[in-house]
C-alpha cells in the first residue's frame, strides 16, 4: 500500500510471542528453576542475599536454560516434524523461521551467561555456560542420534542447576550440590526411558536411537530399575552433609521407594499404562525431593 508498513493485529503479535515463548520448553523450565532455586536455598549465607540478586539468578538461570531448549528445537526441526509428540511445535509447523529461532537462542544464552556473571559470579556463569553447551553440543549434536547412551550421558546437562544456584550464592562448590546433581543425573534415565517406552514408535519414525528401540522394552525396564535401586542410597546422602537432617533424608527413602514400586509396575506391566504412571511419578518425586531438602533446611 504505497509503501505504508501494515503492523500486525495484536492477536497476531500475541500469538508469535507464544510460538517464541514455546522455543523456551517452559515446562522443562520449571524443573530446572525450581532445582536451581533449591540448590540456592541450602547454600550457606542465601538468607542474606539481596532479594535482587536471588531475582536475577533465577531469571539468568532462567533464560540459559530457555535458550539451551531453543537450540535444541532449531537443531532437531527435522525429527521434531515426523514425531506425533513435537510435530507442533513452532518450527516444524513454520510459525517461527530456522534463523529467529537460532538468533533468538543465541542472544539469550549471550545474555543469561553475562547477567550471572555481572551480577553473581563468574562461577556461576561458567557453570551455566558449560551446562548449555554440554546440552547444545554433547547431548543434541553429538550423542542423542548415535547411541541408546544418550540420556545417560546427556543427563548430566540437566543436573547443574542445583549446583549453579549454590555457587550464585557461595562462589564455590562442595560436596552439597555435587550430591544433588547426582540425584537429578540418577533420575533423568528412568526418567526419559519412561517417556521413551510409551513414545516408542515416535523414536523409531525419526530413527533415534533410544534404549527401547535399539535394546528392546524388557532390557529398557530392567536398566530402568537399576537406577532406581541406584538412586535411593545417594538420594538420602544429603542428610549428611548439609542443612538437611533426617527429616529430609526419611522423605528421600520414601519417595525413593516408591519410584522403586513404580519402575517394578513397569517392569511386569505388558502395556504402557505403568510407564505413563512413572514417567508422571517421576516428576512429581524430584518436586518432592527437593521440596523435602528445603523444608527440612528451614
């Protein structure tokens, strides 16, 4: 119209936010705030931070670990289209262009790395950079389409979040938050193979080599269990070096024995329905574990 810029409608504008918005996998967000968070709230001298400051280091924490799920989205555009599970997201469906989401991803890791590091420390900052990169880099470039080991070893990319809470606080780390990122390391392979199970035919369609789909369902339930079985012990440790007293560590026993129960439901379960049951239980019990530390430090 001789040159005149038509804005876009506000639902228009509204609805790209929301396509921008998804890059971020908010709901993997809130794992990762509230773990970080927690690491935060244990870490000796928190109570005489300033408010601001908590604010920032959750929102850096925030926005890198966004921004590390938005890379992630970019570079997987392919197998995201032929998979029941993500074939909606904003890329495959062209709601967002390869390039924004790319530009979008790396500005905000830019920016999340050097808010940490201006206002905390550069502890903390290195900590979350070399989380995003060991996600972007060793986890969805180099692991997640060559081995069935890929959650295994990728999952350490989503256990730094309690140990970068704790040095934003303390400038350091000790053997605290190194316990509570081995829980989360434990519990992401029981965790995903859960979610792989009843997503089966979704891993084989984009030819990601999954445990179920390289090792088969029953030798995926047995590494399953294993796992669980592996996580109880470590997960009560934490009641001896720290804040955290038996209260916290009674709380880990249980909620650890019964994601135990569910991974044997699974086990001798024919159908997916107790897989589905885990994979649910499973996020309610690293909630509920890390709620129980920061109760029982209270």
């Amino acid at each position: 119209m001789n040159g005149t810029k038509i804005m876009d409608s506000p639902e228009r504008v509204e609805s790209r936010v929301g396509d921008f918005y998804a890059l971020l996998k908010p709901r993997v967000m809130s794992l990762v705030i509230f773990s970080g968070f927690a690491g935060m709230w244990v870490a000796p001298g928190f109570t005489d931070m300033h408010p601001l400051l908590v604010f920032v280091a959750m929102l850096s924490l925030s926005v890198g670990a966004g921004a590390a799920g938005a890379m992630n989205m970019w570079y997987e555009r392919d197998i995201d289209a032929v998979m029941n599970r993500t074939k909606n997201r904003p890329l495959p469906t062209g709601r967002v262009a390869p390039d924004d989401a790319l530009a979008f991803a790396v500005i905000l890791s830019l920016l999340s790395v050097m808010m940490m590091g201006l206002a905390l420390n550069w502890l903390a900052a290195g900590l979350l950079a070399f989380a995003n990169f060991f996600y972007v880099v060793i986890y969805t470039v180099w692991l997640k389409r060559r081995t069935p080991q890929n959650i295994v070893i990728g999952g350490a990319a989503g256990a730094f979040p309690p140990m970068i809470g704790w040095a934003a606080v303390t400038g350091d780390v000790t053997m605290l938050p190194v316990l509570l990122f081995m829980i989360i390391f434990l519990w992401t392979p029981p965790h995903f193979w859960a979610l792989a199970l009843f997503a089966n035919d979704d891993y084989k369609r984009a030819n990601i080599p999954m445990l179920p789909v390289t090792a088969g369902e029953r030798n995926t339930k047995w590494q399953m269990l294993f796992y669980t079985i592996l996580l109880l012990p470590l997960s009560v440790l934490p009641s001896f070096f720290g804040p955290a007293g038996w209260g916290y560590g009674a709380a880990a026993f249980l909620l650890g024995g019964f994601f135990i129960f569910t991974s044997v439901k699974v086990l001798l379960d024919k159908t997916h329905k107790s897989a589905r049951l885990m994979f649910g239980y499973s996020v309610f019990y690293l909630f509920a574990v890390f709620l129980a530390l920061m109760i029982d430090a209270a």
